[in-house]
C-alpha cells in the first residue's frame, strides 16, 4: 500500500479524501480494505472488496468527514 496524496489542511465540517494503492503481491485473491484512526475519523473506505490478480493494483479512497 502507498500513499497517493498527503494533507496539510483539514477543514472543519469537510470531507477530506486520501488515495491510497493498494499492490497485491501475492496469489490471485479477493482482499477486504479496511481502514481505521485512533479519533474515528475515517467514515468509508471505496472500494472496500477488491478482486486483485497477482501483481495487480487499485485505488481506494478513503472518506474523512473532519468535525
């Protein structure tokens, strides 16, 4: 997994994404993204099931709305 943005600002009130790459470097497989902060910030990860074959790549967004 990389990271395909960073955030230097987040709003209050606004939703704030962050991209992420998700590489399968094994088997064809199907993989369940999951995505978790220690404030309870993050409130969706799309896709959040992904069908990879070997050596194949996604990117998922993740969901912040920032209060």
């Amino acid at each position: 997994m990389k990271v395909n943005n960073t955030v230097s600002n987040l709003p209050v009130g606004a939703a704030t994404r962050l991209a992420f790459t998700v590489h399968n470097l094994g088997g064809d497989d199907t993989f369940q993204i999951l995505a978790a902060d220690n404030r309870g910030f993050i409130s969706s990860v799309q896709p959040s099931l992904v069908t990879l074959a070997s050596g194949a790549e996604v990117e998922s967004m993740w969901m912040s709305p920032f209060r």
